[in-house]
C-alpha cells in the first residue's frame, strides 16, 4: 500500500502545494487587509475567521461576508481569490482524475487487491502460472471440484477472458510476468494454504524459471511443469520437478496403445479423459501399417513410440535429411495424392497428420480419406483458435498439446496413485485383462464421465476410519462403497487398485482386509466420491454403514435409520 501512496502524492505534489500556496496566500490577505466593524471602526481580521472564510469561499459555497460587511478592499482581494482558489481547485482535481485513469496506477491497485485477497485465503489452492487453453481447462476442472485457485498471466486480455468466464467462485488473478519470484511470492508461493504450482505458460523458458524459483523457494512445494523441449525436460527433472509433462510424448503414448492395444487405450482415455471415447470405439482396425506426415518433434516422439510397439510405419517428411535413416520413408508434405499413395496410403490403418501447419493437416487428412475412406485419422491441432474447424473434420483423433497436458495435470491432481496404476497395467497386464476392466468401468458408469479419486488410511485424511480401528473394528474395502444414506446400497464406485508398503495389488476384492497405511485408488461417479469423503470423515456415518446404528441418538442417526428401513 506504501507503493500506492508514494505514486499517490509524488503525482500530486504540485497541485497540492499549489492548493497550499493560494490559500496561505489568501488567508494572509484577508488577514493584513483592515476592514471596518458595525460601529464604524477598524479592525482587522483573525486567522480563525480568515480561514474560515477562505475555506467556504475556495469551494464556491458562498456563506456571504463575515465578521462583517467587507470594504471595497477586501472584495477585491475576494474577487481575486476567488479565481486563484477555483484554479487551483480545478488543477488538483484534474491532475487526480488523470492519475486514476492511468494504467500504472490500476495496476498498482489490482496489484494491491490481489496480494491481500491471496493473503487472507484459508482454503487450500493451486497457483496457476499461464491462462492459455491448458491453463482455463485446468482451472474451471479445478474450481467444478470446489479447489481453490490463484491465477498469474502476462496477456491481459486472457486475464479479461478469465474474468468473463462464468465460475462458480471468484479467482484471483493478476497480469504480471510469472518468472519474476518477487510476484510468485506475492501470489501465495509461500502461503501455507499453497497445494502446489503450476507452471503452464507458453514459454519453456518461463516454465524453467518459475519451477527452479518455486523449488528454491518452498523445495516442500508440489510443481508441475509442461515443456515441448527434450532440453527443457531433462532440466525440469534434474531438480526434482514433480510432474513434467510434454505434450508430444504424452499423446504418442497414448495413441501407440491405440495401435497395438486398444483395449488398453480405453481405460488410459477413460481414466485420463473427462470427454472419453466410447466402448464402440474400439472396434475400428488399428493393426497393421500407419503413415506418419511430419517428423518434427510430434512426429519424432510418436515414430519412437509405435517403433516400440512393432508397429509398421512410413514417415512423410519434406526434409529428407530427417528421415534419411529411417528404413520406411518418403519425400514430400503429404497434401499431394501421389505423396500418400506412394506411402501406401491404400493399404494402411492409420495416418496421423502431423505437421506444425493447421492448413496442411487438415489437407492430408481429407486427401487421405478420399483415398481410404475406411482409414482411422489423427490429426494434429497448433492453434486453439481452429478449434470449429477441426471439430467439424471428423478426425478420428484431435492432438491439441493443451488439452492434453490438462488431462494428465488433472489425473495428477485426482491422485499421484493414477500414473501408478497406468505404468503398471502397461508393464504387467495384457489387453484381455483392460478388456475386462473398461466392461466394468462401462457397467458402473454408463455413459457419464468417469472420475477417480485416491484416499491414504490416516488421521488426515479418514479420520472416522482410524477412529474404527482404536474401536475395535475389523475393516474390510467394502466398507467404503456403501451409501451412506442406505447401507443396503453400493456407491457406483469400484476399487482400481491397492498399495500397502510399496506393494501393489491391481483390482482388489472388496473383501480384502484394509490396514492403517493403505492407499486406495478408486474409480466411479463423482457423487460416489462426495458421498464416500462423508463415510470416511465422520465416525457416526461410518458406525452407521457398519453397523446399522448410529453412534450417537441425534437427528442425523434418526434420519439415517428412516431412510434405510
């Protein structure tokens, strides 16, 4: 606030001593100049009375002549002040005015309001670093979950967008460069509230900076971090950086599961993926040779990718010096029929347009299927701003680098356990046993979105749990998918997987034994979930789906007992 007040009279010190000269001025005018009193003798007037009138006159009200009628002297004096005042009046307030409209000053102000609207927050929040397309997916997902936010952006017109975006609860946010530590802290960096940041700039740059300052800064601090750069991501991991996540080697991962298990692409796409693909999807024919159009870094990482799988693969390339050591390749964009056809167009399941050119992708994806109309697209989206044009081309498959850094970020955020449980159904299951899960994940869920969510048995976060254990009880995992309104009932809800002591145990029976320590991560509807953090938090609801009976006799037990008889 200093700051502010320093800005404040700096701008407005020569109205303000200008104001101070002309009244001192006037006030000792009317002092010296002798005026006559209604018994006809002189007098002069006292400071009091001086400022008194100099004061009302200044101000244009107008209470009349005092003590007494003035003499021809004082009116002239009166006169001239009057302008003087009126003047200086009219300087300081236009100064004032000009002050308030210029763009230091109200971002000084907002600057102001933000610092202490971060510093009285008691809830628990993410700082965000970046209102891009990766940035407001990951906030509005968050805010839907009833998690706090704290938003830091250098374009202020995403910053306008953020503050016309229609959320549930008030964000805070400041245009202002992100990198700078002075500002992180600002935002809330060292605030105990802070969960974690986030930095999900545009920038690799911005992003390293903003990582190394959090980790210097709180090295207890969760960061996550996008980058398209190897460079960058090596960087990012060489200091502890809890999530790095590149865009490229993401969604190759993902769509090299669709290639040569798509079973398992399911349930990567339904764990990962608010908007996920349906069961039917899977059906089309993935197996055989795909044609890669781009060998630049998306191009690299999924060649590397589908070349681990043993997938056939031609690439398409303009530079042939990039492709020169790749057994299977061909010169050229890929926009021209002649290019595809001699890729081998009409034999291939796949082709995935990948170039850093919207137009160009979206011309070899509609040459590619009116040679093969039965050929699976992927298409590779760099400007958020053609989105409608790409929704509306009917690829197959849509890479946008930040919906999917959201998606992974959020799956982080569900639970670290969720990376986990994905590494080691790749590393340890086939698809026949993802087969059999996402039947399972379709049967709980239907057709609504599928969450999942991850709770450690401790004092922390199932205190009602731990309090049954001091009681006496024996816990099985079944406990946990009951309704709390009706014991009789399951929670659309299933356990994915178990890990105690650092062993793992994938799809556990329900009627497995929990222990103090467990970390369960479970799948199913976000009510399951909601109604699931009321069985674990409070012991009367829990003693409840236990028992039957409520701990207590009070109003909530009653209520319970109605609804379930």
């Amino acid at each position: 606030m200093n700051n502010v007040i320093y800005l404040f009279l700096r701008r407005l010190r020569f109205p303000l001593i200008t104001l101070i000269v002309v009244y001192s001025i006037s006030v000792l005018g009317f002092v010296l100049i002798p005026g006559i009193d209604d018994q006809g003798n002189v007098y002069r007037m006292d400071f009091f009375h001086a400022v008194y009138f100099v004061s009302f006159m200044g101000s244009t009200i107008g209470f009349g002549e005092i003590p007494y009628e003035f003499t021809p002297g004082q009116r002239m004096w009166t006169l001239l002040c009057i302008y003087a005042t009126v003047i200086a009046w009219l300087y300081g307030i236009g100064t004032t005015l000009a002050l308030l409209q210029e763009p230091i000053f109200g971002r000084m102000l907002r600057r102001r309001s933000f610092i202490s609207t971060v510093k009285q927050m008691n809830e628990p929040f993410y700082l965000i670093c970046g209102y891009g397309v990766t940035g407001s997916v990951v906030v509005r997902q968050l805010v839907r979950r009833d998690i706090r936010v704290v938003v830091l952006e250098i374009d202020p017109e995403r910053i306008d967008a953020l503050e016309m975006d229609e959320l549930p609860v008030s964000v805070p946010a400041l245009c202002a460069d992100a990198q700078l530590p002075d500002l992180l802290d600002a935002a809330g960096l060292q605030h105990p509230k802070c969960i974690g940041v986030m930095a999900l700039t545009d920038s690799d740059q911005v992003n390293l900076s903003i990582s190394i300052a959090s980790k210097l800064l709180c090295p207890e601090r969760m960061v996550i971090s996008r980058t398209e750069s190897d460079i960058t991501t090596a960087n990012l991991q060489s200091f502890g950086t809890d999530l790095v996540i590149d865009p490229f080697r993401t969604y190759a991962q993902y769509l090299s599961l669709a290639a040569h298990a798509p079973y398992m692409h399911l349930v990567y796409d339904w764990i990962h993926n608010p908007f996920h693909r349906p069961l039917s999807s899977v059906y089309q024919r993935t197996k055989g040779r795909w044609i890669i159009c781009g060998h630049g870094r998306f191009g690299r990482a999924l060649y590397r990718a589908f070349d681990e799988s043993d997938v056939a693969l031609t690439v398409v390339d303009i530079d042939a010096k990039k492709i020169e050591d790749i057994p299977h390749q061909v010169t050229g964009v890929g926009t021209e029929a002649v290019t595809l056809i001699e890729a081998g167009v009409m034999d291939a399941v796949g082709i995935v347009a990948g170039t850093g050119n919207d137009a160009d992708n979206l011309s070899i994806m509609m040459t590619a299927r009116e040679l093969n109309p039965k050929l699976l697209t992927v298409v590779r989206q760099n400007i958020h701003a053609n989105s409608l044009v790409f929704k509306s081309s009917r690829a197959d498959f849509i890479m946008e680098p930040g919906r999917i850094i959201a998606n992974r970020i959020l799956a982080h955020v569900k639970s670290p356990l969720v990376p986990v449980f994905i590494e080691e159904m790749q590393q340890h299951y086939d698809d026949v046993w993802a087969h059999t899960l996402i039947n399972r994940m379709s049967r709980v869920v239907g057709d609504d979105e599928l969450d999942s969510w991850a709770f450690t048995v401790s004092e922390e976060e199932t205190p009602a749990v731990m309090e049954a254990f001091r009681q006496g009880f024996e816990l099985k995992l079944s406990l946990f998918f009951k309704d709390p309104y009706n014991r009789k009932r399951n929670l659309h809800a299933f356990p994915l997987m178990l890990r105690r002591a650092g062993e793992i145990e994938m799809l556990p029976g329900e009627l497995d034994l929990i222990q103090p320590g467990d970390e369960i991560l479970i799948c199913g509807l976000n009510k399951s979930n909601r109604r699931m953090q009321w069985t674990v938090n409070n012991y009367n609801v829990l003693h409840y789906v236990l028992t039957g009976n409520d701990a207590s006799n009070n109003l909530l037990s009653r209520f319970l007992q109605k609804r379930s008889a």
